[in-house]
C-alpha cells in the first residue's frame, strides 16, 4: 500500500501499483492453494466492487498495453535501420545512417557515463538531504524543507541546461582542470591534449565535457532521490527506534543501525530510479555536450554524447534510415531504462516488506 | 492536506498568472488566425523582429528557430504553416536525396546576408579584432589541416601581427542546419578536394558536397553546439580562447564579437556588412524556369564575384509557403501569411540592414511580390515597391546599396605592404567626418574592445556605445537597437549591479513564498 502512495505523490509510472496489485492477488492465491481444506473459496462481488475492479483493471492494463505499444511501435520503425547493420548496432561507434555505418557503442557508453557521474552526485547529497529532514530537522522548518526539495523539481530542464551552458560551464573548467592535473594518473581523469606547461592551452578542451553534464543531470535528479530516501527513512519501525534509544544508543547510532539499517533496499532503489531518469535526460545534455561518436571514458575532456540527446539534435534533419536508426536508438534506451527501473522498483518494494515485518 | 496543497498551487500558479500578465503585451488578434513556422536559425532575428512588428496590425505569426532541416521537414509533414531554409528541397546530403513535399509549395525570398566567421582570440590579453584570412585558410582551419593560431599561412595575411601559438578550435553545429548546408557547400565547390579529404577522414562517402551536418572527427579538438545560439554562445564564452565558428552575421554583432574578414577574388579582404553582401548578390544567379525550383539561388558566380567590395559567402534564405489548402492549412491562414510576407517583402526589408543582414534586391522583391499571390487565401495586392523604403532600391531599378557601397581601404588588400596608420581603416570617405576621439568603436587592428566590427566606412558617432551601425549613404550612427547590448565582460555600472540583485531578492521571494503561506497556515491553527 505504501508502495501505491509514493508512487502517486512521486508521480512515477503507475507500473509500481500495477505490480503490487499484481502481487496482492497471488498472494491470495498463494492462500487459496496452501490452506489445509480443499474447499474452493468462491469470491463473491457485489455491483459495486465488480466495477471498480473492472474500471482499475482496465486502467492497469491499460498502461501496460501503451509501454507494450511503444515498444513494438520502435521495434517496427527501428526494424530497418537494424537489418542494415545487424549484430554491428551495438559495436559500431559512428553514426552515418545515410552511409549505412552507425551504431549505438559510443551513444549507449556516453549516456551511461553521464547517468554515473549523475547518480555518483546526487546520491551523497540526497542520502544528506534525505537523513537531515526526516530525523534532524526541527519539526517547524521540516515542511518548509519537504516544499523546497519538491520545487527543485519543479524546474524545467531547459534552465538547468541555460544555466550550464553559460554559467557552470565557465566556473566548473579551472576546477577540471585541477583535477586533470594533480589527478591525471587515474585514466578517466586524464585529459588528452592539455599541457600544464602550456600556458597558451586552450579552455575549451575541459568545456562540453561528460562532468558538467553529469553536474547538470545530478541536479535535475537529487529531488526525486531524496523524495524516495526520505519516505523510506521515515518508515523505519518506531518500535526499534526506541528500542534502540532506550538501550542508550546516541542519535547518530540510532540513525547508523536502525534508520539506514532498515532503509537500505530504499537508498539502493532510490539510486536506481534516479539512475533511470538520468539515463532519459535530454535538452539540458543536449545544450552542454559536444557530441563525439567514439566512446570517450575521460569525464573531464571536451566530447560526451547520450542517446536522448543524439535523437533531440538528428530527428529534424533524418532520412528515412536515419529516422530508423534513431527509432533504433531510442529502442536500446528504452530497454535499458526498462530495466534499470525494474530493477529499482522490485527493490524498493523488497525493502518495504522488509520494514514492515 | 491533499486539497490544501491543490489550493496552495492553484493560488501560486494565479500569482504568477497575474505577474506575467503585467509583463506580455495585448496582443489581440482582431480578424487574422494566427499561423505557425518553423526553421532556419540563421533568419530567425530577422524573422523574429518581423513578427514582433505585425502584432500591432494584430497579425500572430508564431516561429520555432529549429533549423533549416528541421523547418523543412516539418513543412513536408504538414505541423507547420510555412517553414523557412537556406537550402530549397532537392539537395543530395550524404548520398541520400531530400525529397519534396506532396503539398503544393512556393519559394519566397527572405532576407539576404552574410555567413559570418565569429572568432574568440586575445593577443596579449587583448581582443583581437582584425583577423584577416583566405579562403583556402578558412577551409584548412575548419578541416583540421591547420590547427594553431600561428600557421604560417595565418601569419601571412595578417602580416606584423604577433599571433599566439594556441591551438585553433573549430565550433562547428551538432543539429542540422542551413548554415552549415551554406558553409560546406562553399568549401565543396571552391575547395573540393580538401573538404573531401576531411569528409573521408570522418567516414562519409565522397564526393562529400554539401551536406547539413557537419562531420566531426573525434580527438580533434572540435566543438560542436545546437543552433547558432549555441555556436555564438559558446564562441562569445570569454574563457573560450581560439575558437573559430561560422553564424549568420547578426548573431555576432548580437554578442559583440568580431568577424573574420575575408580575402575575395578582387584580392581585398572584407566584412559581410549588408552593402557588401548585396555586392555579391549581384551574381547569383536567380533560377527562374517556373516550377518546383523557381526563385531558388546559384551562388557559384557569388563565390568568385570579381567586385573588390563583395563578400564571398553570402547568399539568402528562403520562406516556403503552401501554396494550395491542404491539411491544417486554412486559407483564413492563408490571408495571414500572405500579409505577413507583403509586410516582411516590402517595409520590413528597411530593417535588415540594422539586424546584420542585407535588404533584399529589387528583382527578388518584385518576383516575391508576385508568389505571394499563389498563397491560397491571400488579399492579393498590388504593392509598390517604390514605396518600400527598402535602402537597395533606386528608380532604375538597379541595386542602389551595390551602386553606392564603399569599396574597401587600400590596406585590406591582398599583398598590401604600407603601414597601417589610419585610426579607422573603414573610413575610405564617404564625405563623413571622423571623430578621432571615438571611444573605442573602431578598433585599429588589435585592441580590447569587442566591438570592433564596425570598419565599413561611414561616420563614427562617438555618442553610441556598444554596437553600432554606421549608414554608408547618410553618414548616420545608429545603435543596434534589436541586440540586446550586452559588453562581454559582465554587467557594466552599478545600476545593472542593482537591478541583478533585485531580480535575484524578486526570485527568492516567490520560491519561498509557497513553504511561507504553509508556516503561517500552520501557526494559525
């Protein structure tokens, strides 16, 4: 059931409170099975329980008809560009459509590389945000702090994007820098074309680079990450709470094994999902990279690419093979976030049952 | 809670109703249905400027600057009214044919102007304002033959300048679009066998051509952006050293960079100001055979004009027009955009100059003048295009902007040798007086300013600061009225100071003013 609440307030795809539905009605028929009498149990509705079930079934399926449809509808579209190439769509890195030599290798790699860098933020940050609020904060100013999460995600993208461009861009490239030069040792730290010596060597290699558009991204997903850690943290058992209080534990040892004990499952499905939405970000990546169509591992170099972003930039001018392997593109991140969030949603699920027990 | 949380956004989302309505203008449509474009980002402030005018005759012309390709596409599918490009339909782009439309279309002409070379280079910390290049130069440069600031062929025509050894990067557009379309195809056709070694190295099919996206190979330094507000932009960033990339002109003079002249056929080096442009204009040939192609340009002749005055990579956009009822497109919509493009043809031609592009000449207007009346719906008019103002037109319908254009200084040409002395080396007196206490509009080869742009003859009126536009005919100053002026550096004065941090105050207030209204509620109770 709580499941079903956050999925409402967080507006999540209602595929969560599907599955829960779903996995309430086996859960009776789990019953119905094992229990010691063979009689069988008739269900017996009245008018109005038949038609609220008809219309939440419907309403249920209904959703999964339309993600089924999407699917198909890319798997169709994508199903020329992927008989041109075949197997090669996932280990080409150039994207020619028109010469019929592209492939989704770099594409794929670019988004996930900004989706962690992301995650890799915005984690350390919400798992704060989430802790202070809901067991630091004073009760006066907690609402006042929930309300201010929220409206962080009530910014629209293209801001965020705006504000990259032309602002953190600028003050994020000495940092780059820095780092590629006390830090260049580790691979995906390096910068290849910049020489410390230099003292002519352009910014711009440091600009456009996986790291501010993770910055960015890492911004767009903290709200909904705290959101989730935050409801999950607040469900932790009262009774252990106290339990553990009461055996003298300080609050910090309260909060290390009661809270994050048993909120676990949350904080790892709140990453997923904020994983998941980090991977489908478009305009404000497509305002900050600079495509390159190689897989590029150092995060801090000028060159990033991410799949939603390629479709924002090429849909406009396609042909029709281009159009098909965009359509393609789109099918391999639909897939992956499908699973991503999949994953993330069986998860917190997991976790709730858990607390409760 | 539920519903006091409904109430709480419903009274924000009414406040801020309320703000924004003090802010937008009455716009009523009083007998126009409102129309919808898409495309070309190179016209787009021109475009933009237009429409914003036509509201007070209650005209709503709504325009998306999304690219040229995309304006194209769009208008083959049927979501827009008209579109706008610098390409026509037809073009071979990476060996795949852009189709026409089954919809019943006609070509307009747009505005004209000049594809500029907007750069980002300091010499001795200071901005350098004169950079002067060939053509085979420019296509190295943008083909990653040549890759430092101080090559020699650089050197050689900006001969006494001490250019820095940094590294040249290429920005060049990640979306498709009509400037690149118009950038490539003047390296396909001058310089083909450079452009189609680069084109190979980045693995497309040569012949290369000309093509919409611009292919980049990985590792090289370049630095693609969406639109030319993300090419500028990213240009104009002021830690953005050694960046070089091609924009209509108005976008430069928008953000107050300078422009790369470059070295025509006559042997002179020059800026795409609008009289320059109409110079080159001159030779482009206009395909007249009606039908599918009718109006639609040949630039070969532009490319090579002889005139020492004409900038080589100019050319002109196109709107495209529906000209049957079909789809969405009404003719209630028809007698909106017919009036639009009367408007935008005949008065709106004055303003281009102003905005960085270049009036249209006088036998375009006229057979523009004439498809406009295929637009299905339109209340043809005769117009007189005499009454226009339009500053090309003269009463033999010649090109008096081309007629009366300045030619350039003796020392942009090719192989000039003397010193460089003159203040103001656009001054090439056009019966103006020079103020020689300028307060740094006109930049004598390599100063701090950013608004170095303006050596195109004329009178310097040192009481306009920022970007300015000098007539070559009147001798009259005027400020850039439709840019947003905005120096590089920051905000200048206190008064901008101010007003940031009010805005900023203004901001926070409404972000807090929702979790506020919810305290005090709750303190009630």
């Amino acid at each position: 059931m709580a499941n079903i609440i956050i999925g409402m307030r967080l507006g999540l795809s209602p595929r969560n409170s599907k599955q829960s539905s779903t996995s309430n009605e086996s859960q009776s028929q789990a019953l119905a099975i094992s229990s010691d009498s063979p009689r069988l149990i008739k269900h017996v509705y009245d008018a109005q329980d038949q038609i609220f079930r008809t219309v939440m079934r419907a309403a249920g399926s209904s959703v999964l008809v339309i993600m089924a449809m999407v699917g198909i509808f890319l798997a169709l579209r994508a199903s020329e560009a992927l008989g041109k190439v075949g197997l090669g769509f996932f280990t080409i890195q150039a994207w020619e459509p028109d010469s019929g030599n592209f492939g989704i290798a770099a594409v794929i790699a670019g988004t996930v590389i900004i989706a962690v860098i992301a995650v890799s933020i915005a984690v350390p940050f919400s798992l704060g945000t989430a802790l202070y609020i809901s067991e630091y904060a004073p009760r006066r100013i907690k609402k006042f702090l929930i309300t201010l999460v929220d409206l962080m995600a009530a910014i629209p993208s293209v801001v965020f994007g705006l504000w990259g461009f032309f602002y953190l861009q600028n003050e994020i490239t000495p940092v780059a820098k820095w780092i590629s030069q006390n830090f260049g040792w580790i691979p995906f730290l390096s910068v290849q074309g910049s020489d410390p010596n230099d003292p002519l060597t352009s910014n711009t290699i440091f600009t456009s680079s996986s790291l501010i558009a993770g910055i960015v991204v890492a911004l767009m997903i903290t709200p909904i990450v705290t959101s989730v850690m935050r409801e999950v943290f607040s469900q932790a058992p009262i009774g252990e709470r106290e339990a553990a209080l009461g055996l003298g534990s300080t609050h910090w040892g309260m909060v290390r094994n009661v809270v994050l004990t048993f909120g676990k499952g949350g904080i790892i499905g709140a990453t997923m999902l904020g994983l998941g939405r980090a991977l489908g970000e478009t305009i404000a990546v497509y305002m900050i990279i600079s495509p390159v169509f190689v897989i590029q591992p150092r995060i801090l170099e000028n060159g990033a690419n991410s799949v939603s972003s390629l479709i924002a930039l090429r849909y406009g001018e396609a042909t029709q093979m281009g159009m098909s392997a965009l359509m393609a593109a789109g099918l391999a991140l639909f897939i992956l976030t499908l699973i991503v969030n999949f994953v993330a949603s069986s998860i917190v699920a997991r976790s709730r049952s858990g607390a409760s027990s | 809670m539920f519903r006091r949380r409904i109430n709480q956004v419903v009274a924000y989302l009414s406040l801020s109703l309320v703000l924004l309505s003090f802010s937008s203008s009455q716009a009523q449509a009083a007998d126009y249905v409102p129309v919808n474009g898409a495309g070309s980002s190179w016209s787009a402030n021109a475009i933009d400027q237009w429409r914003r005018n036509v509201v007070q005759y209650g005209m709503r012309v709504n325009y998306a600057s999304t690219g040229s390709s995309d304006g194209r596409n769009q208008f083959k599918s049927g979501t827009v009214d008209f579109a706008s490009s610098e390409i026509p339909y037809g073009l071979k782009d990476g060996g795949v044919v852009d189709t026409l439309p089954s919809r019943a279309f006609a070509y307009l002409p747009l505005v004209a102007g000049g594809t500029a070379l907007m750069y980002n280079l300091k010499i001795g910390g200071k901005r350098f304002t004169n950079l002067r290049l060939d053509g085979e130069t420019l296509t190295k440069i943008f083909t990653g033959v040549i890759t430092f600031w101080d090559d020699a062929a650089i050197a050689k025509a900006n001969p006494g300048i001490a250019l820095p050894k940094r590294k040249i990067v290429p920005v060049v557009r990640s979306d498709g679009s009509g400037s690149t379309a118009q950038f490539t195809s003047w390296m396909a056709e001058e310089y083909p066998k450079i452009w189609d070694e680069y084109c190979k190295a980045a693995g497309r099919s040569t012949p290369c051509g000309v093509t919409s996206n611009y292919p980049v190979i990985a590792g090289k330094g370049y630095v693609s952006q969406p639109n030319s507000q993300g090419v500028s932009g990213y240009v104009s960033q002021n830690a953005n050293e050694g960046t070089i990339t091609y924009v209509e002109y108005s976008y430069a003079l928008k953000t107050g960079f300078p422009v790369v002249k470059l070295l025509n056929d006559a042997g002179y080096y020059v800026l795409p100001t609008a009289s320059n442009v109409a110079v080159a204009l001159l030779q482009a040939k206009i395909d007249t055979r009606p039908g599918n192609t009718y109006l639609t340009q040949i630039l070969s002749g532009v490319y090579n004009s002889k005139d020492s005055r004409a900038y080589p990579l100019s050319s002109y956009s196109y709107l495209i027009v529906p000209t049957a009822v079909s789809g969405s497109f009404t003719q209630a919509k028809g007698a909106t955009l017919g009036d639009f493009a009367y408007y935008y043809l005949c008065e709106g031609q004055q303003q281009a100059e102003v905005l960085g592009y270049s009036p249209l000449p006088i036998n375009l207007v006229k057979a523009g003048l004439e498809q406009v009346k295929k637009i299905p719906g339109v209340n043809a008019k005769n117009k007189d295009v005499s009454k226009c103002n339009n500053p090309t037109f003269s009463p033999d319908g010649s090109n008096l902007l081309a007629k009366t254009a300045p030619m350039p200084p003796e020392q942009d040409r090719e192989g000039y040798t003397g010193p460089i002395t003159d203040p103001n080396p656009g001054d090439s007196g056009s019966g103006g007086t020079v103020d020689p206490g300028n307060n740094g509009i006109v930049d004598p080869g390599n100063s701090s300013n950013g608004g170095g742009f303006i050596d195109n003859g004329g009178v310097i009126d040192s009481n306009i600061v920022g970007p300015a536009y000098c007539d070559n005919d009147t001798g009259i100053c005027q400020p850039v009225s439709a840019a947003a002026v905005t120096p590089p550096s920051g905000f200048g004065g206190l008064a901008g100071v101010v007003q940031t941090i009010a805005l900023i105050i203004l901001f926070f207030v409404l972000i807090l003013i929702v979790p506020f209204l919810q305290l005090m509620q709750r303190k009630r109770r």
